[in-house]
C-alpha cells in the first residue's frame, strides 16, 4: 500500500547553483496535503551576517520556487506547510548536525546537493565532498543531485519530456511556515494540482528490494499517475544460470510493482557495467529520479560514477542490517 500519512522531506541548502536543483527535485515529489517540506540552511555560528545571507538566501530559493510551480509545490494545504529554517552548529560537525535534524523532524527523505562531485573526477573531489561523507554515515534515504543534474530534475523539462517519445528504445528486454529560527512565515498558496507525473528508476539488483518498495511505497504517487520504469544491468559475459536468474529477479520486481498499484512503465534488462549502461538508457526515457541501493557504508567507484554523471536525481537508500 502506498504511504497516505504526512512526511517531511528535509533539504539541506546554500547558497549555490545546486541547491535550487534539489529545492526543484523535492518539490516535485512533495505531495499535496499530505508531504511536509523544511529548507534547512545550516550555520557555522550566529554571526548576524551570516544569518543575513542564509535569510537572503532561503527567500530566494522559496521566491524561486513559487515562480518555477506557481504554488503548486505539494505543500499547499494548511495541515501540511513548507518550513524555513536556519540551523546554527555550534561545536558539532556538520554530518552530526544534519543527521540530528532529521532525526528530530522524522525525516522520511533528505535531499541535498554536491557541486564538488562534479569539478573533477580526482581524489580531491571525492575526499572534499560533504554530500558523500553523509551518504556513507546517514542511513536516512536520500536524493542527491549535482551540477549535472538540471537536465532531467524537473519532469517539466524538456529533456524528460523527450522520455515520453523513446517507447522505441531497443532494450535487452520488454507555503513557507517559519519556526522558531525561521527566516520569515509567508503562508504558501493552496492549489488543486497534483503537478506532472515523475519518472522514477529502480536500477534491479537482488538487494534492491527494500529501495524498490519505497519508492513505491514513499515516493511514486498513483494521484499524480507517476510511472516506474525497471533497469537491471547485466553482464555481456553472463551463463546461462546467471541470465535465468536475472529473469527471476526481473520478475519479482515486476510483480512486486504490479502489487503497489502503481504504473509500471517499462522493465528492461541493458548489457554492461551499471555506470556506463543504465545511465544513458535512464535518460533516454527521461527518468528524473534513478534509485540505487547502497549494501554497506562503503560507497562504490561505479556508483559514484553513477552519481556524478546523471542528469538527474540519484536517490541512494542503504539496506540497514537485519536484527
């Protein structure tokens, strides 16, 4: 059953050109009267400028985001604002601080964006990178997106809207509340608008499960008629036994969508390396979020690559240990 009860998704903010990415990506998977929304900008200290600048900073990104959805940010009705809100640290570090917000709020879904991912592919930019640092310790599901991303963030684009005309693709297979630290409260403008129908991808591997149901379960909305699309990597070199048990595999996912009501729109198995070959495929399609399932808190070359290289969303929910 898909979630019906109220859920917070949390985005960590600056002043930069990926934070209006992820304010646009979060915003698109809010559901009206049901979602809450909090823009968090966290500060070193409560130096007045730079409180200043992180007001300056939130009213931009709220001011933007009424003018990119008129409104209509799934956040529209009074049982469920958008909050603003500005943090100050102190002594703790930074991932401790975001880790504690979300704890406190019952964050469902963090979204949050890295520019350092994508300004080289040496070490620096990896070692530099606060985004990845929080994705190897924070177990909260989170949405990340990068300079790379704007292409296909908004199912409004005009790159997703290419992904409705690519049925002939050969695959291997078939508001703004303040709180007490608040910028400023604005009362967000309701609206009846469900907004466009995302397109989210589930890249199938045997321990994708529990990322697979919740983006059925958290993410994908039957309202706003969202489509899943089905991407399982395989190797060129692959047997018999291991291409049967792909099929399987396939199938469970297959039936499992089938079971949350939600529209499965295309499962497809792509010949290669996930990094090099579900990309292009999620793209082709126009997928605004491509999820993938992290197993430990060791972040793999391929999916960093992933990461760096989408022009959309990636949404990296870790299997959390049995018992």
């Amino acid at each position: 059953l898909q979630q019906t009860q109220p859920q917070t998704l949390v985005v960590f903010v600056t002043d930069n050109r990926v934070s209006q990415i992820a304010v646009d990506i979060a915003t698109a998977l809010a559901m009206p009267g049901r979602d809450h929304l909090r823009l968090v900008t966290l500060l070193p200290s409560d130096s007045p400028d730079l409180r200043a600048e992180a007001e300056d900073n939130l009213a931009k990104l709220y001011r933007s985001m009424l003018r990119t959805h008129g409104g209509g940010v799934g956040m529209g009705a009074a049982n469920s604002p958008a909050v603003v809100d500005i943090v100050v640290r102190g002594d703790s570090s930074l991932i401790d601080c975001m880790e504690n917000y979300l704890l406190t709020h019952g964050a469902m879904l963090a979204v949050l964006g890295s520019e350092r991912l994508t300004e080289g592919t040496g070490v620096g930019s990896v070692i530099g990178s606060v985004a990845l640092s929080f994705l190897r310790r924070v177990p909260t599901p989170t949405v990340l997106v990068t300079n790379n991303s704007f292409k296909l963030v908004s199912p409004k684009s005009e790159a997703s809207k290419l992904g409705e005309q690519a049925a002939g693709y050969q695959g291997r297979g078939s508001g703004l509340q303040g709180s007490s630290n608040s910028a400023n409260t604005s009362s967000l403008a309701s609206t009846d608008a469900t907004g466009p129908p995302l397109r989210l991808g589930v890249v199938v591997e045997p321990t994708a499960t529990h990322l697979h149901s919740f983006m059925c379960q958290h993410l994908a909305s039957k309202q706003r008629r969202d489509q899943i699309f089905l991407l399982q990597p395989m190797l060129p070199d692959s047997n018999v036994n291991k291409l049967n048990h792909l099929r399987r595999v396939m199938g469970q996912f297959m039936a499992a969508t089938n079971s949350y009501g939600v529209d499965l729109q295309k499962s497809m198995q792509v010949e290669g390396v996930m990094d090099t070959v579900v990309p292009p495929v999620a793209e082709q399609y126009g997928i605004n979020v491509l999820g993938v399932a992290l197993t430990g808190h060791t972040l793999p070359l391929h999916m960093l690559n992933l990461m760096r290289n989408y022009r959309g969303a990636v949404l990296v929910h870790r299997l959390r240990p049995s018992g």
